[in-house]
C-alpha cells in the first residue's frame, strides 16, 4: 500500500519534512517515507490529497469500560462485561487513537479484550493492560468503581497481590499512593501507601520485568513514588517546584498528566457522582499551573485523558484543548506528547510513535497542519490505519 501526497511533520516523521510526500506499506509496517509523491506504484494507492499524516495518537491513561457504561449487573455476568467493554473500545479507532494503556478493569476485562484484538478475533485498537488496580484499603465496598481494585496492607500482602495481576498476564502494575477525586471520601492531596509498600511493589515488579504506574495527586504521594523508583506518575495534579526539580534529575521517571479528566459536563453527571463537579473544578484550575510548570521545566510529559471513549473528554479533543489553553504548551510539543514521547515512556519506541522506516503503520490522517494549530485535533481524523490496514 503506499499513502501518496501527504504532508509529513518532520519530528513526527523521522526528520521527513514533507508538504506532499509518501508513505510505502508493506505487512503492516513502514517500509519507506519519501519527501516527494512516488510515481509507477505496483500496488494499491491511496491518494491524501495533501492532508496531514501522522502516527496513532496514544492514550496512556484510559479506563476501556468507564463510569459512564459500567453497571452493577456486568459483575454477575462477565461476558456482557467483556462484550460492552470490547464494543467500547472498538471507538478508540474513531478518534485515531490506535493504543491505549488502560489503568485498571473490573474482571481484568481489558486483558481478555487485548487479547482478543490482538489475535484479530476482532478488530479494535493495541492495549497495554493492569488488569487490577492494586491499592492499600481505602474505600467502601459500596462505591461503584470497588471492582477494578484488589485490596491489601502491608509489603507481603501488595507483594502477592501484585505476583497475581502479573501470573494473570497484566503488562504493568498499576498503584494508588494517593486518595481519589473519583471516591465520595477520596482526598486527592493524601498520601494513602508508605514508601515500604511502594518498594515492595516495586520489587515484585522487577522480578517480572515490569514496571509500576503511581496513581498520585498530592505533592507527598508524586514524591514518595518518585523517589521509590515507580516508572509513571499518573496525574501528578500539585506536584511543587521542588518535587518537579527532584524529578528532573531523574531517569526512566515520567509524569503521566490527565488534565481532560477533571472536565466534567453536568448534563451527563449521574446523581451519585454530582460531588465530583465542585471538586474537579477546584482542581483542574490548580492543577493545570503545577503541570504547565513541569512542562516549562523541560520534562518530558506523557499524554492522557483518564477518560473513555464516548465521553466528551474524547467527543471534543479536552486533552488537546486544556494543553494548548491552559498549560500554554506548543502544539507541536503535545502531538509529540501523544506520539513519540508516549512511545517511549511506555518502553515501545521501537515498535511505535513516529513514522520511520521499521515501524508499525498505525497512522491518522487529518484535514490541516497540527503542528501550527492544534485544534485540528479537537475532531476525527479522515482516516485511521491499524498496522497498514484502513480501519476508518
């Protein structure tokens, strides 16, 4: 296949700077990028029309069945919770998101989900998974979310709890070293796990080969998983100066921000979580100057929703939107952040994010040029590409 007259960025494109290139295909990977259209192609041809190419854009924080379509009934029938999670996640591909890490399922159903697209039982996007969220005791066995955790106090018990998600073929080891804007009693800004448990975590992790994401809003928690060595700190919502400081000094330590995630649109709040309007508000404001701090540090940031499909955080382009409009990021620093950087936080760069020779033809195409107005971003793409094959 060969994706002719389209525009190429050059820093997503391994330095291919192009207004009217060309993209060859072949067994679903990258074979060739050209900075002029190919002419004589023996082959299907697909004509871009000068439009924008780039790679899937990736989600590193996403829960592939959210709030909005989990119900108390999935958790007595886990096929329906496996069949309305595998149509959830088929939607990703719409809006050109072509891998996803989910941070934790009831079930472990974003296990059995990647492994069925995997297999091409059916067609839907790449997903890195943690099966559960491991976590210390925190919350009341009433909450509507108390499914996607595994429960346990102390290093040996989140040891054995942490060798069980990996013996059921998680990829990662999602954690929770701070509360919860998303639980009635949840207090973002507290630290909820000691840094004995967190090493502990870590080194059942290692055993495997795998690494640790640190659910962490509060500037003690972000710190605390910083320095015991977790991979990801996803959220980082009132990291401090200093902290931001430490982390530079850093490697193989990245901050996972999801500011779209404190986007909340009252008209589609279930009565049981209206709490989260007044407390999200109060955060995203907060939030938003403590991450475009990290940003103007010169830290490599990892791009996020903490949101599903469906929701308006995907519906208008919120993760986009509040980059560009309140962290004051460059648009070609967030492509970046939802490509490259995101690839190689998630140790995949060889594998994915940019389009190079070698690599896996997951790619959008999209109507203007991104990198100079990000709000190209806020809509679909005119067409997705799941390793060479158009999917949209």
């Amino acid at each position: 296949m060969l994706l002719n007259r389209c525009r190429l960025v050059g820093a997503l494109s391994g330095g291919v700077e192009s207004e009217c290139g060309a993209v060859e295909i072949e067994n679903g990977k990258i074979s060739a990028v050209y900075d002029r259209p190919k002419e004589n192609y023996e082959g299907e041809v697909i004509d871009c029309g000068g439009k924008t190419l780039l790679p899937g854009l990736m989600d590193t924080h996403t829960h592939l069945i959210g709030i909005r379509y989990f119900t108390a009934d999935m958790m007595r029938d886990p096929m329906k919770l496996f069949m309305k999670t595998a149509e959830v996640s088929k939607r990703y591909l719409d809006y050109g998101f072509t891998t996803l890490r989910d941070c934790g399922t009831p079930l472990r159903v974003a296990n059995y989900v990647r492994d069925a697209f995997a297999s091409g039982l059916m067609t839907g996007p790449r997903v890195i998974s943690s099966g559960h969220i491991v976590s210390t005791t925190e919350i009341e066995e009433a909450d509507i979310i108390y499914d996607m955790y595994k429960w346990g106090d102390g290093p040996d018990e989140l040891m054995k709890l942490v060798r069980k998600e990996l013996a059921e073929h998680a990829d990662f080891v999602k954690i929770m070293a701070s509360g919860s804007a998303f639980h009635k009693q949840g207090i973002p800004v507290q630290p909820i796990i000691t840094k004995r448990e967190i090493e502990a975590i870590i080194e059942a992790a290692d055993l495997k080969s795998a690494y640790v994401a640190s659910h962490a809003h509060g500037d003690g928690a972000i710190r605390l998983s910083i320095e015991s060595g977790v991979r990801t700190v996803e959220h980082a919502s009132f990291i401090s100066d200093e902290t931001i400081e430490i982390l530079m000094g850093k490697k193989n330590c990245y901050l996972v921000p999801t500011l779209s995630a404190m986007y909340q649109n009252p008209a589609q709040t279930p009565p049981e979580m209206e709490f989260l309007l007044e407390k999200l508000a109060n955060m995203l404001k907060l939030t938003a100057g403590r991450i475009k701090s990290a940003y103007e540090a010169g830290l490599k940031l990892g791009f996020a929703t903490d949101s599903t499909v469906g929701m308006d955080q995907y519906e208008e382009g919120i993760e986009f939107r509040f980059r560009k409009e309140l962290c004051g990021m460059k648009d070609l620093d967030i492509l970046l952040q939802a490509t490259k950087y995101n690839a190689e936080i998630l140790g995949i760069e060889e594998e994915n994010g940019e389009i190079k020779e070698g690599l896996a033809a997951d790619l959008i195409l999209v109507n203007g040029k991104p990198e100079q107005d990000i709000s190209v971003m806020y809509h679909k793409p005119e067409a997705v590409f799941l390793a060479g094959e158009r999917v949209r």
